[in-house]
C-alpha cells in the first residue's frame, strides 16, 4: 500500500533523526538497537494517518508518534525478558546482547524518553496527549499480568479474554489514532469514533493471530505452526473449543493442556477437536464481527468517506483479507 | 523533628487513601506491599515543605508528592531485581516474594501510576511539574547506568562520582523541592535555588553515607561496616585515597578492590590507607562544602529567613548534625 510507504518514510527518518546520543552509551545504545530493528511501524503511523485524517499539520504529529513507538518498544524489552525470548523479529533480545539489567534499565530509560517526545505540544495539548499515553501504559500492563495469570487460571471465560487483548493489543492502537486526532484538534466525539475504530482492529487483529496459528499458512505467517497449542495458550479457539466440545472432548483438551511436550499428537489431538467443533468458522465470524464495529465507528465520523479509505485498507492488510 | 512528623502524617494518610485497589490484584497487591512499606518518605515531605514555604496550598500539593514516593519505589523495585537483594528495609523484596516477571511489571506500573497523581493539575502547572519528573526520571537511569559501569572500570574520576551520585540521589530530592515550588507558584528563579539547595544536600547526604559506611557507629547506622569495601565500591574514600596514596599504597588499594573476599584484612589494609591519607577528614570537608552550597541557595530565595528553619533542620538531620 503506497500510503503506508509515505509514512513508513516519515516516521523512518524522525527515528534517524532523533536516535539517542545521550550518554552513557551503555544505556541508550540498546534503545537504538531495537528501534533500529524496525516492525513494521505501524502504531506511530496510525499516529499520522488519524493526524491527517481530521486535517492535522503531520509534522506536530511526528514526535509524539515516535512516542507510541518508544513505548511500544520499551514493552517489547521487558515482555521479552518476561518470556525469556532469545529472539525478536529474527535478531538476538536485548537482555541476550546487553544482559538482565540492562534489558530493565533501558526499558524503563525508553518510557521515559517517549514521554519526552511530547514536550513540543501546548500544555492543554500536551495534558491531553499523556493522559491517554499513560493511562493506555497502564492497561497494557494490567493486560500483560492477565495474560500472565491465565497461564494458571483454570476457568478463562471469553469476556474475560477478551478483556486481555483489548489491554494488550487494542488499546495502544487505539490511543495511536486517538492521539492523532487530538493534535489534528478533532473534537471528542471524532476521537472516541476513531479510537474504538482502533480498538476493534486491535481486537479483530489479535483474534486473527490465534486463528492463523493454527489455520494459517505458516510460510506466510512465519511462526512456527500450532505454538500456542504446544505453548498450553488460552487462545480464543481454545475458549470456544471448551465451549462448544462433548464432555469427552473437553477432558481430552484439558489432558493436553495440562502437558508441556512437543509431541505431534497433541497438536493433532486438539486440532481434531477444534474442527470438530467448527472454532476456525466461529473465530473468522468473530474477526469479521470486530471488523464492522470498527468500520461502523469509522463511518460514524463527518469527513468525506474518500478520506477513510486508507483506514479500511490497513484494516484489510491487518486481517489479511483482499481489499 | 515535630514539623516533620505532621507532614508524614499527611503523607501516611495519602497513601492509605489512595492506595491501589485497581484489577488486577497481582499486579496492584505488590505496589501496595511495597509503599506501606514505609521508608522515611522524605521525598514527598520535600514536596509538601516546599510548597510551604513559598505559601503554596499544601493539598495540591499531595497527590504530586505521592507521585515522587511511587516514582521512588519504582526505582527501588526495579534496582532489587538488578542488586539481586533479598531484603529491603528489613522484609523481603517484591521480586523475592512475587517473582521476577511481577517485579519487573508492578514496577513499571507504578512508574505509569505515579504521572497519573499530576493530572488534577491545570495543563500549564501539569506541564511543567510532569517534565521536571520526566527529566529527573531519566537522570535516574543514567546515574544507575553509570553506577553500574563503574563496577567495571579503571579509572572512576572524582568528577564522574560526583556526577553519578547527583543524578541517582541528588536529582530526586531536588526535584521534589522543585515540584512543590512550581505547584506553590513560585518563579522561576526561586524553583532553580530550591532545586539546587536539594541538589546538594542530597550530594552531601551520600558522601556522608560513603562516610559512614567506614567511620560511622554501625549501631547508629544500621549495616554492615565497611560493606562498601568488601563489596569494592568506588565511593569517594576510595577515589581520595587513590588520589593521595603513594604508589605502594595505591597498589595495595588495587590489590584489595581487585578481589571480592570477605577477609577483614582486607578491611583492615584498606581503612589504614584511608586514615594515613586523611580521607576521613576530606570526605567529612566534603560533606561541608555540599551542605555550604545547599545553603548559600536557600539563602537566596527572598522569603523571611525564620520560614527557611526547618530545611536547616532537615539537612542537619540528613547530615547527622547536631542541630
């Protein structure tokens, strides 16, 4: 999508730019390593994209954009120290190169520089920006520890997952776009539209990866196949496998849940179960239910649908649906 | 001091009531365990004594105050985990009794939760009380970060000392002094002098306790003697003597720090050194010459000399002078 480039460049210029040369090196050069080992950007872009759709001046938008992309990152460090990742997005984890502490350290140096990163804007702007920016770093860790907790937790229900990715994963897109129509001046009620127009992509996105963990094609997706089966996690097909299976299917899921082995039958065993109970249909209905609450906020919005069509694109390449 | 056991009773009261009933409890419960907890809780008193004395109303002042106590205890969470320590202030660590994974996203929480205690501040007031905390935050990271260099390099300079105890315990006090000035609406001027008045108590506070570490009455100060020795910290003892050793003594002093052991040779050899090169006495000038500084600034601020009493009285006690 050409549109993406174009911001995709801004935004890849502003993280040149303002690279950190702070000092000590030793706590701003593991900063620059994984901002430099670029995703693929897509939050400060939804910054920019929701700038320029309430007819906000982009270059106000830049630096608090990099914000959501300091803090998206500060994340990544320490949930990969959480899940002792060795890799993220092919190269080795910052507590791997640079050890624990300072995998901490400049974690917590990343969040408060993206504070930093809003200092350009007026203090009404500003108030209003890190309100959102903060309290959307709460959820995500209030997100982070459900996640953590269901690994142990015996009854998950599906509001209750829900609740999870919508802290994890929805609202940090959402606040992206929020943020971006606020400093467009896009009044309230625009705001909410297209935050929950994030929300619901986030959520309708995230539905979409446990799905394709399993149902995917794995030389697109390129993850291994079934880790969340052989990871035990309470994904969304999970959810409503237990719902939906016999009394016997439901032992049998449990009995493999309860196991952590990389035996083939496992991901077989539940596989069965899970197409059995027809989760692949009910999940992409879930998907696409998520979608149109987000197309249904986009609409509610008063500007010229020609504008929103880069909206409903990234929503189409983010479910991986042909636009 | 009775002046500062009222506002420890203001604080007290403050973290009682707004101690953290949000979900989920996993991830709150720590933050609580730790801040009732209670260390001294000076910082927030700084808070509280600054907005007094440029005739602030101390009750705005109070949520901000406890954002500089969170912020605090952040800190403290996250530099158990990187010091390895079992205990703090006599119970257990966070990371000790809730695991590494919730020490790690309790405490970056309680960093998130700390910018929410500004925002009852109008956006102007809000604004620049949220920078000074931004700024002094990541000073706190670049003073840990230096701290932890230290342990590895060669040649530590008076000069990096200093400025590595500024940025970890100078920075924080002073800008609690600044934070209650700004709130108390005090100029420009005034906040600079306020801050640096605890900028330099705080230097002095910590050359004291490098002081103490060795010379002081262990019963009175509460640790291990001379554990900066046995741990090979280079505190200013050990850069002074270096500095004012002849090179036999020097050699010795590299030998002892080159090796972890808890001989009490090793003590012994190293506090002969120090005493022949009157160390003591020149830690002690030190301490003066900071405590002078703090002083002087106070002393510029335009405000009726019989207001200022009770921050002598906090830098004697923070000195362990008589007053």
């Amino acid at each position: 999508m050409e549109f993406l480039d174009q911001y995709q460049e801004v935004i890849s210029k502003a993280i040149t730019k303002y690279s950190f040369k702070d000092k000590p090196q030793e706590l701003y050069e593991p900063m620059n390593y994984i901002i430099s080992n670029a995703g693929k950007r897509l939050r400060p872009i939804m910054v920019l994209m929701s700038c320029d759709l309430f007819g906000g001046e982009i270059g106000k938008a830049v630096k608090p954009a990099l914000a959501i992309e300091y803090f998206h990152n500060f994340t990544l460090i320490h949930d990969d120290i959480m899940d002792e990742a060795p890799l993220r997005r092919n190269v080795p984890t910052i507590h791997t190169v640079y050890g624990l502490n300072t995998g901490i350290l400049s974690g917590d140096g990343l969040l408060l520089k993206a504070y930093k990163f809003f200092e350009d804007l007026e203090p009404n702007l500003y108030k209003a920006c890190v309100r959102v920016f903060t309290h959307t770093g709460l959820l995500l860790c209030e997100g982070q520890q459900y996640d953590i907790n269901f690994e142990t937790q015996d009854n998950v229900t599906y509001e209750e997952y829900i609740r999870m990715i919508t802290y994890k994963t929805g609202v940090l897109s959402a606040s992206s776009f929020e943020i971006g129509a606020l400093i467009a001046g896009a009044n309230f009620r625009d705001a909410k539209n297209i935050f929950n127009f994030g929300k619901h992509i986030g959520i309708a996105f995230q539905i979409m990866d446990d799905y394709l963990d399993v149902f995917g094609n794995q030389k697109d997706f390129g993850k291994k196949h079934a880790g969340d089966i052989y990871e035990n996690k309470k994904t969304v097909l999970y959810l409503l496998a237990m719902e939906h299976s016999t009394p016997d299917e439901r032992k049998e899921l449990e009995f493999w849940y309860s196991k952590k082995t990389d035996n083939v039958d496992k991901v077989y065993g539940v596989e069965k179960i899970f197409r059995r109970t027809k989760v692949d249909e009910k999940t992409l209905r879930l998907v696409e239910k998520h979608n149109q609450i987000a197309h249904d906020y986009l609409m509610k919005i008063d500007i010229p649908d020609e504008k929103k069509k880069p909206f409903i694109e990234l929503a189409n390449y983010l479910l991986r649906r042909e636009s």
